[in-house]
C-alpha cells in the first residue's frame, strides 16, 4: 500500500536486493602411473600459480592418496584451468586427468 507525504509526494521504500554468492567448485587432480611428478609440480605453478613448496606438496598427495585438490574456483575459472591442464597434458603425451566437484 502506497504511502503519501502531506504534500502529495509518493513515499517509496527502496528494496533492497541481496547478492548471492557464485557457486565455488574444488579443482582436483588425479593420479595416473605415466605422468611424471615434474610435470604434475610444473602444471601447479603453471597453471594453478601455486609455489614450489605447495606444488610438491599437492603432487604427493596426487601420488600418495590418488587426488590432490589444487584450488578452489568459480565455476567459470575451474572449468578453463581444467582444459588447460588437459591440453598441456596432451601435448606432452600425458594422460593427466582433473576434474571438477561443487563444494
């Protein structure tokens, strides 16, 4: 119901939108037995822009528990970085594998 002022102005309440937050997805990395570990250390700073001591520490747990998980990104930023590991893999004739999972 419209409220007026004493001079006949319409009073509007101003509505007030809220901001939903993006959907965040984990980027993980998984485990074969022909990628090399340097190539799976230099896809993390690559790619992922992650520092030396945290890329041998995400490889090792691709190497030891089969998944490391490199980051957590909105949807539109995992899905390139996924393709662009894959593509690297690729043409380094590596059969690396990442994939996407909501959080």
């Amino acid at each position: 119901m419209p409220v007026f002022l004493e001079n006949g102005t319409e009073l509007r309440t101003k509505k007030e939108e809220k901001v939903k937050e993006p959907e965040e997805f984990r980027v993980i990395l998984l485990n074969d037995h022909y990628t090399t570990m340097d190539f799976v250390v230099d896809i993390l700073i690559l790619i992922f822009h992650k520092n030396e001591i945290d890329a041998n520490q995400i490889m090792m747990d691709v190497h030891r528990k089969g998944r490391g998980i490199v980051g957590v990104y909105s949807w539109d930023i995992a899905t390139t970085k996924t393709e662009q590991v894959h593509i690297m893999a690729r043409e380094h004739d590596f059969p690396l594998r990442c994939i996407i999972e909501k959080v």
